[in-house]
C-alpha cells in the first residue's frame, strides 16, 4: 500500500436511513487511523450495518453515538450498495474483521503497538498467537477480557489506567455492538489511543466462528451464511431488524430523503 497523507482525503458522510455513514475507501481509512494513532488522539471509529442502523432509529441515545464517531464505515454490503446508489459509485466495503487485519499489518510495518479489549482469555491468546505468524514484528501490548458485566467505576479507572500504561496506538474493541460503541463513546478523552469497534472480529481471528466465503460476502449474503451457523442468536434479530432497513432505505431512494448531512472532514 502506497503512504499517503490522511490530509489528502476529504471524507464526505452521506445519510443512510439514521445515521450518516463515511463514503471512504480501505488505504483513507488506513492512512486517517494511522494518522490519528501517531498523535495519540483518542478517537473512535464504528462499523456500520443494518442491524446498528435500526438501533439507531429505535434509539436516540444510540444514534448520538454514531453521529459523534469520527469514522463510520460500512461494514455491511447493504450499506454500500446505498452508498453508491447515492452518489459514491466507487464505494468499497469496509468490514471490521478485514479493518483489523489490514491495520495490523500496516501497524507492525510502522511499528504502532495494538491493543485487544473484549471477548474471553482463550480468544486473545489465539489472537496473539495467529497475529505474531502473520504479521511479524506487530507489537501486541495490551489485550484484557472484561468482565461481562457492567464494571464499577474503581474498575473502569484501572482499566483505562492499564491501556494509557500499556499505550497502544490501536485499540480494537470486541464487546458486541451496542455495548462496544457506547464503551468507545463514553471513554473518548480518557483512553489515549484509536478504538475500534470490530465486534465479531475476535472471534473470526481466532478460529472460533467461520467466517463467510468471499463470493458470499460479495453477493451480500453474509448475514445469511452467519444465520444459518447461528439461528437461535441471529434469528431473532435479523427478523426484527433487515425487512425495516430494506423498507427504509427503499423509501429513502424512492422519496430522495436527504442523502448527505454533517461537514466535509
């Protein structure tokens, strides 16, 4: 991948059905959080699907959330085909499990130190072990399994004690969406590096969930594919959640909603 100046890619947000997701490709989304990591900014940055796109319509607290993200990429196909039907016809998907492998690759060849923050001990070990075969030289110096419970407020401050310690300039965050992003939100201007919620990654990376055939991410049927290894926790949720998308994003192209709202960054 060619280095490019972050400062040399305006990215414009456009509008999909309740939240305003980032027409932006994998080397601008590379080279901003890179960018962003050398600074140490603390930032955050989301993967957007159908699924966070109705949370976020149900939702005002959770809309907020998104609006305030300083990336929104589309991680789900039906995201990008809504990009490109609305004037960014070259639009790529960005899903969060290729995010943090071409991250990873890019942060060991510049020698930014990650961090791994959710999913179970046995997780961020098989993380650790399959990251330094493929990206030699990676530096993993944070990697913590919460909890799963909401932490007090003594347990909170270590843990972002324990991050600025360990000073990652990467932060992927595996805590499922919508508790991963509330997380980052809520801790921008307290941890000192990029946070990245890449839900499902963690587990993908590590072996413990298949990850779908590309020609079936292609076609958009990943959700399918994942529906059909997990009925009984996809169900449910993609029943309540993809017929109100496609009902919302047909009326969008249908009645012309306004397409793009918030400035040019």
């Amino acid at each position: 991948m060619d280095t490019l100046q972050a400062s040399e890619f305006p990215v414009r947000r456009q509008w999909i059905v309740a939240a305003g997701v980032d027409a932006c490709c994998r080397q601008q989304m590379v080279e901003q959080v890179l960018a962003w990591a050398a600074r140490r900014d603390s930032r955050y940055v989301c993967f957007s699907n159908a699924h966070m796109l109705i949370e976020a319509r149900d939702d005002p607290g959770f809309a907020s959330v998104l609006a305030a993200a300083d990336l929104m990429m589309p991680d789900g196909r039906p995201l990008v085909w809504m990009l490109r039907a609305t004037g960014t016809r070259e639009q790529q998907q960005v899903r969060g499990p290729d995010a943090m492998r071409w991250l990873c690759e890019a942060a060991a060849a510049r020698g930014v130190p990650v961090g791994f923050l959710g999913s179970t001990a046995e997780v961020l070990a098989a993380i650790r072990e399959r990251a330094s075969r493929d990206f030699p030289g990676l530096r993993i110096v944070f990697a913590h399994s919460p909890p799963f419970r909401a932490l007090s407020a003594a347990e909170d401050a270590q843990l972002v004690e324990a991050i600025n310690h360990a000073a990652p300039g990467l932060l992927f965050v595996g805590l499922g969406c919508p508790k991963q992003e509330r997380w980052m939100a809520e801790h921008r201007g307290q941890v000192r590096a990029v946070m990245l919620g890449v839900g499902a990654a963690f587990d993908l990376y590590a072996g413990r969930v298949a990850e779908a055939p590309p020609w079936i991410s292609r076609l958009g049927l990943e959700w399918a594919y994942r529906l059909a290894r997990e009925p009984r926790r996809l169900l449910g949720r993609n029943l309540r959640t993809s017929p109100r998308f496609a009902a919302h994003a047909l009326w969008q192209l249908l009645v012309g909603e306004p397409t793009s709202r918030g400035a040019t960054r």
